[in-house]
C-alpha cells in the first residue's frame, strides 16, 4: 500500500509540474489529528489557510499527519512553501527529554512525527517555511532545543497564555511589544524595530537549538521570533498568531507578503515561465 501510494504522489508530482497554472505557488500545511465526534479527522485551521491564500497569495493543500505513509521528497519536489500552524496541543516532551508536566494539556503524536522529520527536510530541500506558534517551537525541537512547558511557572517570565472563555477578537487582541533584533531578518521585513503582537501559548523556548537565530524576543525576555541559519530560502518562525486578521495588520502581512514571494521565487526556478 505504501509503495502504491508513494507511486501516485510521485506520479501526481510529474502532472502537476507539468501542467498546473504558474499565477500561484502551492504551499502545504501539515496537519492536526482533531477528535470530531467518534472519529479523529486531519485537520487545519481556517484563519491559516485563508492567510495563505489572501496574504501570501498561494495555493493552500493539506499533508495528512500519516507521516508513515508518506514520501515526504515527494511531497516537496512539487511544495513551493510550508506552513507550519499552532494548534491547541503541545509537542510531546519525550522529544526534549521531559516527562509530561501537565497531563491534562491535549498532545498530538501524529503531529509531532510528521513536522519534526518534515522541518529538516524542507531545509535541507530549499523550500521557504513559516512556522506559527506549535510550529515555532517545533522548529526548535527538530534542531535540538527544547521547551518551557509552562512559562507561567517560570520564575521572571510572564504568563503568555490568553485569558479563558472569551471571544476570539479578545484572545487575539495585542498583548505585548516584541523586540525585533537589529539588522536581523524579521526587521528587515517589517521595517521596524518592535511591534505589538498577541499572545496565545501556555508553552514557549527554553535552550535556543544550535543554528538558530532569535529575531525577536518579549520584554521577560522570552524568544518571539527565531530564523534558521543554515536556511537557503525563507525560514523564519514566531510564537504569536500573524495569521488572525493579517489583511487589517500591516506587520502580520509583511511576514505573510514576505513569505509568499519566497514561495513564488521558488515556484518560478521550479517552473520556469515559457
């Protein structure tokens, strides 16, 4: 069944390639396994999807977290971006060498076995990648860091999740100033040297993984925003959402606009124009 699968994905790769419109770069986005009912679905977000395709103008598809299944090459040759969302679970600790603080806190291990090989790849692969919140942190991970289970319990950092059982514009509203380091490759994108943004996560970085760079971090101190170094194209990760309402906010949709042309800069060295 694998092998079969793996035949027509690579096939699929050869069609597309050759026929699929060049106005818009695809981009993929793993997903979450979400209970719906009886039965576990794959699953993304809305607001990030809509992202993709409003602010970053690209193509929006789906990666089933079945990574056992998949031919992740495969999938790249015919990717032109990742896009790694946040989610409501967390990353398994096993992957930075802790047992489980919070028991009752959602974990998604399908999740967790497909981006931590997928990110490495899409490096090494030259495919630009933006990574949100979870994905932030997987990026992290995936190079060997680790992370702060539960930032509030951290002595001198503050607590950076969202206030419980209200609405979503008052979750999502700015919650505090980051710090965009100088020079450094967030800065250049928006043009600014600090910028207001929410704050939506229970867990965030403790050891930064060796070859990374911070890009931008909250006033406790706390990494925001990280680059890979070894990165040939775009690659750039933040803990906050720029995904909620980009189209009304000037800094969140010049990392998406930002994004994009990496991914259309890709499409166009994949696809040469006729």
């Amino acid at each position: 069944m694998m092998n079969t699968l793996n035949t027509a994905i690579k096939t699929s790769t050869k069609t597309i390639t050759k026929t699929r419109p060049k106005t818009r770069p695809i981009v993929f986005l793993p997903a979450d396994i979400k209970q719906i009912g009886l039965h576990p679905f794959n699953a993304v977000g809305h607001k990030y999807v809509l992202a993709v395709a409003q602010a970053a103008q690209a193509t929006p598809l789906l990666i089933p977290a079945i990574s056992e299944y998949l031919d992740l090459d495969a999938i790249l040759a015919m990717a032109d971006g990742i896009l790694l969302t946040g989610s409501v679970s967390n990353l398994h600790p096993s992957h930075f060498n802790q047992a489980v603080h919070d028991e009752s806190l959602p974990l998604d291990p399908a999740r967790d076995a497909l981006t931590l090989e997928l990110i490495r790849k899409t490096i090494d692969a030259g495919v630009p990648l933006l990574a949100i919140c979870r994905g932030f942190q997987e990026i992290n991970v995936a190079y060997g860091g680790s992370l702060h289970q539960a930032v509030h319990d951290i002595s001198d950092l503050y607590d950076h999740r969202a206030p419980n059982e209200e609405s979503a514009e008052t979750q999502y509203a700015e919650a505090h100033r980051v710090n965009l380091a100088a020079n450094g490759k967030l800065a250049k994108i928006v043009g600014l040297t600090s910028i207001m943004v929410n704050s939506i996560h229970g867990q965030g970085l403790d050891r930064l993984a060796l070859g990374l760079t911070v890009e931008a971090t909250a006033p406790d101190g706390l990494v925001e925003a990280i680059s890979v170094d070894s990165a040939s194209a775009f690659a750039l990760g933040v803990q906050w959402h720029p995904e909620w309402q980009v189209m009304q906010n000037p800094a969140y949709l010049a990392i998406f606009k930002a994004f994009g042309e990496a991914c259309k800069a890709r499409m166009l060295r994949r696809i040469p124009p006729d």
